[in-house]
C-alpha cells in the first residue's frame, strides 16, 4: 500500500509568483484535503476535494485553488503569492467511511521572499 | 464554529514516564470524532488515537490512552512508558460527522528525556 506523497519537498519563491503544489493520495482513498501550517501552529484547513469536486473550503481568499484528477491526485495553486503564505502544506488522503480518518503526507515548505 | 485549545505549549518527561496532555474542545454537534495527530521533527503527521464521541470508553493504543470527557468537552492524551521516540509535536483536532474536515489546536511540543 503506496502512502500519500507530495512534491516538492522544498519550494522557494518571490512574492507575486505563482505556486503549484502536488498531492498523490493513498491508494484507494478518493478524498483528498489540504491544509496550511504556519510555523509553530497547528494546520489550518484550505479546502477538500472528493470524486474531483471541491468539497468544503476553509477561510482562504480565492487565489488558493485546487484540482483533483481521475486518478484522485492532486494540486494546490496559489497566485500572486503574499510572504504569509510561507509556510508547510499538507495533503491528507482518506476514504470517506464513517472513520474519518485522515492520512498525511510530508509536507511541502514553501518560502515566499 | 468548532475550536480546540491546547493549553500546554511546551512539556518534557524522563524516559519510562507517565506524562499527560491536555485538550478542551467546542462543537455544538452531537456526532464528532476527535484525534490526537503525532508531528515528528520529521514533519509527516502520524495518527496517534482516535475517539467517537457517542463511544464511553476511552480509546487505547498501546501505550497511548485517552480521557474523553463529553460534559466538560475535554480530550487529554496519555502516554505510558514514555520512549525517546515519543518526542514531538502533539496536535488535538475535531472534527464532526459528515465533514471531513480536520479543525486542530496549536500543538503541545513534547519532549522526552533519556
């Protein structure tokens, strides 16, 4: 059983870029969700997708936006990137049962200078 | 609006120890679960213990156990035989039925003494 990845493990870029995050989901979870890590907090919740729709989305302006594909993977963008967005991104996978448990990847650091 | 407070920032125990973590959380559902989330310097988070709300008995896995006490909202983490292994981050999160999205405290930074 393949655990959820996320590439780039590192990502440095200058505000005003834009950004493209990548999720691989466990496999056979259908639901992927991300959330945003600011250091020394704990994740915030940026939006969920299930069977490639957008299923739920925390308090984040619209510049953050996703994609899930057939195979359930998926990105996170983010434009005209702000310093603040610095922080760790987390995908986490799941299958939607009663268990709501959430399977997390490493992580993605992005430095916004 | 669901929140969870962790109180602790920082805590330390000696090798072989008992230390407990502390949660209080808010929701005004009746159907939610609640997870205690492991960070290691490593970074990837690591699902600890899991407990239904409409479930008494306190969840246990292993070494870790948990108090859920519904009326006072609160969720403490146990950890028996502390090992050097146990140090890191320890995040309470909330969630309720029929969303699966995860609402987390700030996170107890736990360190283990040899």
């Amino acid at each position: 059983e393949t655990g959820v990845t996320q590439s780039p493990t590192h990502l440095i870029k200058t505000r005003g870029q834009q950004v493209t995050l990548r999720c691989s989901s466990q496999s056979g979870h259908n639901t992927v969700s991300w959330y945003q890590q600011a250091l020394g907090q704990g994740p915030q919740f940026i939006f969920q997708y299930y069977r490639e729709e957008e299923n739920g989305r925390g308090n984040f302006p619209p510049r953050f936006s996703g994609l899930q594909f057939p195979n359930y993977s998926s990105e996170l963008n983010v434009n005209a990137l702000e310093l603040d967005d610095s922080a760790l991104y987390l995908c986490a996978s799941s299958l939607r049962t009663d268990s709501y448990e959430q399977y997390f990847g490493p992580g993605t650091r992005l430095t916004v200078t | 609006a669901q929140t969870v407070t962790q109180s602790q920032p920082e805590m330390s125990v000696q090798e072989a120890e008992t230390v407990t973590l502390s949660c209080t959380y808010d929701t005004s559902e009746n159907n939610y679960y609640l997870f205690w989330y492991k960070q290691p310097p490593s970074r990837q988070m690591i699902l600890v213990i899991r407990q239904e709300a409409y479930k008494q008995q306190n969840a246990t896995e292993n070494r870790f156990s948990v108090n859920f006490q519904k009326a006072a909202k609160s969720f403490s983490l146990k950890i028996s035989d502390s090992q050097l292994g146990d140090t890191a981050m320890y995040f309470c999160a909330l969630t309720q039925g029929g969303s699966e999205k995860l609402v987390f405290g700030k996170g107890t930074k736990l360190t283990v003494n040899p």
